[in-house]
C-alpha cells in the first residue's frame, strides 16, 4: 500500500495515506507528497469513528482499503458518513484456509461478514484468479464487481537497494551457497519444511540458509534447527528493512508458503536476479511462475521434495531470464490497473 501511494502522488494525485495507528517500519518509505492521517486507534474495529469523521472532513473521491477486518470496517465507515466516495476494498490473502485451525473461527467470520458488505463496495480487488474464484463464491458478487489487480514492485527502487554494501561474511564469494527465505514466521509461511528440506541439501552439499522474518514461531522453528543440529547453518536475523541486498547475493530463493495472496517476496527475487523455488500454494504463486516455467514448483509441504528442487537450482547452470518476468508487475502497469478501478471516469477522459 506504501508502494502504491508513492505510484498515486506521482501521478499528481492527493494521496492520504489513513492508518489505524501510524507506527512501522515502512513509514520511511513515504514520501512528503503523500499525506500520513494517523487514527491513533489501538485496534482497525475501534477506529471506526474516526475513520468516518475523516470521510465527512475530507470528502475523498475515491477509498482504497486492504486487509479483511479492515475492508469491513472501511465498508461501514462509508455508509455511515452517507459521503459519495468510490469505494474500492482490496484482499490481500484466500478467505477460507483458517478451517481447521485455531483460526478456523475467525476466518469464517470474516468470510461471512464479508459476504454481507462488499456489495457495498464498488470493486473488490482480488489478487490472482484463485483468489477472484473464492471471493466470487464467498460474496455471491456479480463477476464484474471483481477485479484480478497484480501487486506492484517497484523495480528501480529494488535494484537500488540491492547494491547496497552487505558485511555479513557468509554472502562472501568464497563462502558456500546461501538459500533463502524472506517472510514472516507464522504457520502461513511454511518455514518448518524449508528448514528439513534444508536439512536434506545439507547432507549432500555445504550450504547454508538465512530465513529474514520475525514471528511467533521463532522458538519453534529455532528448536528445529537445533533438531536437526543446523546452528551453524542457518541463520534467523530477523525483520530486515533492506532484504534485496540478501536477494542480490543468494544462490536461491525459496518459498515454502501454505498459501499465498500475491507473493510480492518472489518478485522481488526475481528482479534481483534470483532463481526460484517455491511451493505450489493455493494463491498466485504458480501464476507468478507461470506453472515453472520461471522458478521450481513442488508440492506444499513436501521437504523431500523442495530439497531436490533447491539442489537441482544450486547445481543447475542454467536460469531463465527472471528479470524479465519481474518486470510485468512493475509500479506503472499496476498504477494504470488500479486508476481505472479508483477514478474509471477520468480515466476515460485522459
């Protein structure tokens, strides 16, 4: 969302950029062209109010909203300020893959709120087919209420960053291999089975693996790697602002997701150059791959199997142009998309 307020103000928009709580790391990102409207709420549901006297105060002529609760309260904020303001809901992830688990409560009603809101939105924007399907037979919308918009990656911005100077001794040229991983640590992500994949590799090659991320499985997937007696091989470093300098100079990259919206981690790989490796997900993951053509894709969940695809592309000379494929999801193509949905009437006037 940083990404695209950045794309909007550099097409002469007045962007806001409206935050429940204005704290993180991607706030540096923004630029002063783009206003920061902090909320100062402690939780999206309680930020309701003030959400809807910005809306009367402000009178925008187009929302954009993202991540489910968020979407829903966005949605009611809208109805309840009776202002006329385009109201397009972006989500961000698949609806249904909390069933069963303990979020599996949480994750239907989610769905069933949602189901009875969106119509109220102009346009919901899904991020691939698999996830227009969903929410086409979640909500019950008429298929042209729902738009497949990519993620936008800034490239210039990446490969900027990329050549940043990195002091970590095991990306030095006479160091073994380095995979890696970039998400956070939760159940989503699937890092448990990268670390025994990784486990496998090890055993065949010298190899190490960085994971950048934080989250609540840190101790779990820490005691795994002791498990497996892999301390000295991988390295959990944490949230890293700056991940395209590690991307630059990784062998491979893996994504061992469970599922996936649009896995922004993987582009931004490939636009540093980076092979692929990644778990045919549910989400857009094999569309971004065009089902291999661009990267490895293995089952989810089986290590054995990701363990063959990452040594195959730590041995293998050859590597499609992955660049060039990185290049489709660029922030200008997305900014048009996304233009068309947000303000369709100037849009034809231009």
């Amino acid at each position: 969302m940083s990404i695209l307020a950045c794309g909007f103000a550099a097409r002469g928009l007045t962007v806001d950029l409206v935050l429940v709580n204005a704290t993180g790391p991607y706030l540096a990102n923004i630029p002063s062209t783009v206003r920061i409207v902090d909320l100062k709420s402690r939780r999206v549901l309680s930020s309701l109010p003030s959400l809807v006297r910005y809306l009367r105060r402000e009178r925008p002529s187009a929302l954009l909203a993202t991540l489910s609760h968020a979407n829903i309260v966005a949605l009611c904020a809208v109805a309840m300020s009776r202002v006329p303001v385009r109201t397009v809901i972006r989500q961000p992830n698949m609806l249904n893959l909390g069933v069963g688990r303990k979020e599996a409560f949480k994750a239907r009603a989610i769905a069933w709120v949602l189901k009875h809101v969106a119509p109220l939105a102009d346009v919901v924007v899904a991020l691939n087919k698999t996830m227009a399907d969903e929410l086409l037979d979640v909500t019950s919308l008429k298929s042209e209420r729902v738009r497949i918009i990519n993620n936008p990656v800034p490239i210039e911005r990446i490969l900027a960053e990329a050549n940043e100077p990195m002091e970590d001794s095991w990306f030095a040229s006479d160091q073994p291999p380095v995979i890696l991983g970039v998400g956070r640590l939760t159940y989503q992500k699937g890092f448990a089975s990268l670390i025994d994949a990784f486990a496998l590799v090890r055993r065949q090659q010298p190899a190490r693996l960085v994971i950048l991320g934080e989250g609540e499985l840190r101790q779990e997937l820490e005691a795994r790697i002791n498990e497996h007696g892999l301390k000295d091989d991988v390295a959990l470093p944490g949230f890293e602002s700056n991940p395209y300098k590690y991307m630059r100079r990784a062998a491979v990259f893996v994504l061992p997701s469970r599922w996936e919206g649009f896995p922004n981690a993987i582009v931004e790989a490939m636009a540093c150059g980076l092979k692929v490796v990644a778990a045919d997900c549910p989400g857009g993951v094999g569309e971004i791959l065009d089902n291999g053509r661009w990267g490895g894709l293995v089952p989810v969940g089986d290590s054995r199997a990701l363990a063959g695809a990452i040594a195959d592309s730590l041995n293998s000379a050859r590597s499609p142009d992955v660049q060039k494929r990185a290049r489709a999801y660029c922030l200008d193509n997305v900014v048009d998309q996304y233009m068309a949905v947000l303000l369709p009437e100037e849009c034809v006037s231009m």
